[in-house]
C-alpha cells in the first residue's frame, strides 16, 4: 500500500516522517531514508510511542529485559551512537543519564491516526484509515509494543466500522466497497462487516458477490469452529436469494449489531481481554438501543477485570443497596471476593443462590456458584467445592 499524503495531518510538518505501521519506514525533506537495523527500530520505537524523558536504565531495561543492567546500558549506548550515526541531523537529546526525542522533531503515523481518528468528520475517520498501511511494525514482537499494537488494531477495527456505517448512510458505495472489503479480509468472523459487504455488492448491483461471500462466511464457519452465521447474517442472505432480494437499511438490524457487540464485549470479558473489552463498551455507549443498567454491569465488569476495587465499589454504590439486582449482588460478591473479604462474599453468594433458584434464573446461579467455590477453596472446604462445582457443571 502506497503512503499517503501526510500533509494535512500536520501543521507544523517537520522534515522527518516516520511510518510505523506495517514495515519500518522514514522519509527527509521527501527523500527515502534507509531502514535502519532491527535493533534499532524498537529503540525508535519506543522512543516515538512514548515521547517522555526517558532514563537510561529505564530505556535499557526496556529494550533487553533479560540482560544485566551493565550490559544492557552498553547495548543501549552502542544503539544511540549507531543511531545518530543512521541519521545525523536526527534531534536526539541524549546525556549520560536521560535520553528524549522530542515530539515536535518528526512527523509519526501512529500520532496523525489517532489524531484523524478522534475527529468527528468522515473525512477525519477515512484519513485515519488511509495511515493504518498495516499492524504496527509488523515483525516484531516485544511484550511493551504488543499491547499497543492489539489497541491500535482494534481502534482501526472500530473506525472502519463507523466509517462504513456513515459511508453506506450517504450511499458512498464507490468508497465504502473497498473498506468493507479490507475489513472483511483482516477480520472474516467479524459478521457486522460481512453484512456490511453483502449489502454494499447488493446495492452496487453484484448480488452473486453478496451471496458469494457469504458461502465463504458458512464454510469458514463450518470448518473452523464448527458453528452457523449469526441469525442476522442469515436472514440478509435470505433476504437476498427471494425473487425481490431487499436490502435492509442500517439501522434495520441495528439491534442485531448491538446484541453482536454485547457478546463480543463478554467474550473479551471471558477472556481477560482487558483492551477489547474497553473497545467495545465504548461502541456500545453510542449505541441509542442499550439500555443503562447493561452498561452499568459492563463497566463493573471491566473494574472487576481490571482489579480495579475502588472503581467497581463505586460503580456498585451508584444503586441503593434494598433496589440492587441480582446481578448486581454478583458483581457484589465478586468485589468481596477480590477485597479477600470470604465471609462476606460467601454470605452474599449464598443469598443470591437462594434467589436464583427460586426465580428459576440458571445463569445467576451458576455466576453465584463460582462465587461460591472460591470461597470454599480459599477456606479449605475442599468437599464442599468439589460438591459445589458439580452442580455448577450441570448447571452450565
């Protein structure tokens, strides 16, 4: 993919532009500059991703975790030479304790995405897009860049979605096509973008596109986790493959894309998927069709996962304690539980035991039980657990 024009992305437009994401890459004054060494593009980057006063053994201990900190400096100081070496002109604030480089020195792609991407026009969200040549540097694979690089995905994830969304609202076919497209090919289980696809071919007059990419949905489906389409994937192919084949609007199976959202959102919950979690529950707040109170328990959700105790105790507090839920009691409990509060958390969960079972709500239950069986293991009721998960599997 070609780089795109960086001009309006900046005011200031300093000489020096440096690509990230995909394949290292930087400019001068326009010109091509030769990719540096291996080593010394994590030194750059991390240098560019978190522009601060860095200290050196801070910087060291960064870039060779598993190295002896006399060793890991050499290394270090052995890079910045290199580096002013691979770019004289570079302004590299080094002494012999702190290292910067300052960000108002170069030009970063990863900087002008989510400047484009935090931007309210669909002209902003598609110059956000036309940056992201690819994940960031690809190749490699450092645990400090590996967290970035999943967030920075899953924002470009998000805004090709709302890019499509406003896109297809202005019957911008000949734009939106290869987006939903791209989006398709980097994410074929994501059904959203898939009936995105089906319906732009559909309203460009290629209907066997539609229903071709559809039978790839099914068998990719099939044979990979052995699962259907989403029961909206499905009635769009349908809707389709009859004699009138009607399209439905965006927001027709809105409610759809919600309740795909909300199980996204609680898959990443299952998972310890802290970043995604945090994505999804902020497109599910723009969404008109969910309701407070699924919000509420996401966001303790999320405080929960993160272990984040003072948050979820004021998230829980917002309720009055007699008009809590039962699902609310959980998050409750499970606050106890990670406050190390036993006693409490096995009192709630078994009030909430109680409750379920006479409202015949299954899913509580079992939330409960699993309260309920750490409580026991941490007290040493060994019976008691092995009595209590069993129940919990017949329950799940």
């Amino acid at each position: 993919m070609t780089r795109p024009d960086v001009a309006r992305f900046s005011s200031s437009r300093p000489s020096l532009h440096i690509y990230l994401f995909s394949e290292f890459a930087a400019t001068l004054a326009g010109a091509p500059l030769e990719a540096p060494s291996y080593a010394l593009q994590r030194l750059l980057a991390l240098l560019l991703l978190e522009p601060r006063l860095w200290s050196r053994v801070q910087l060291a201990g960064r870039l060779y975790p598993d190295v002896p900190e006399a060793r890991a400096r050499q290394r270090l100081s052995h890079l910045l030479w290199q580096l002013r070496q691979w770019l004289p002109s570079l302004s590299l604030e080094a002494t012999s304790q702190m290292v910067q480089l300052p960000a108002e020195s170069r030009w970063l792609d990863v900087e002008a995405f989510r400047r484009a991407a935090a931007g309210s026009a669909l002209e902003d969200w598609l110059a956000a897009l036309a940056l992201y040549r690819g994940d960031l540097l690809e190749g490699v694979y450092d645990d400090w860049l590996l967290e970035a690089r999943e967030a920075l995905y899953l924002q470009y994830v998000a805004l090709s979605h709302r890019a499509c969304d406003a896109l297809w609202q202005q019957g911008q076919l000949e734009a939106l096509l290869p987006l939903a497209e791209r989006l398709v090919q980097q994410e074929p289980y994501d059904e959203r973008a898939l009936r995105t696809l089906m319906k732009a071919y559909q309203a460009a007059g290629r209907r066997g596109a539609a229903l071709a990419v559809y039978e790839r949905c099914v068998a990719l489906l099939h044979d990979e986790i052995g699962v259907e389409p989403e029961p909206a994937t499905q009635a769009l192919a349908q809707a389709l493959q009859s004699p009138t084949h009607a399209v439905l609007a965006p927001e027709a199976d809105a409610t759809a894309q919600t309740a795909t959202l909300l199980s996204q959102a609680r898959e990443a919950l299952a998972q310890g998927a802290v970043t995604r979690v945090g994505v999804y529950l902020e497109q599910l707040r723009a969404r008109a069709d969910v309701s407070p109170a699924t919000l509420h328990l996401l966001e303790i959700d999320l405080a929960l996962l993160q272990e984040d105790c003072p948050r979820a105790a004021v998230l829980l507090e917002q309720t009055a304690p007699e008009a809590l839920t039962l699902q609310e009691k959980v998050r409750l409990a499970q606050l106890a539980l990670a406050r190390r509060e036993e006693a409490s958390a096995g009192e709630l969960a078994a009030e909430i035991l109680l409750a379920a079972r006479e409202a015949e709500d299954w899913k509580t239950e079992l939330a409960a039980l699993l309260v309920l069986i750490r409580v026991q293991q941490r007290q040493g009721q060994t019976s008691h657990a092995a009595r209590s998960a069993e129940r919990a599997l017949a329950l799940a």
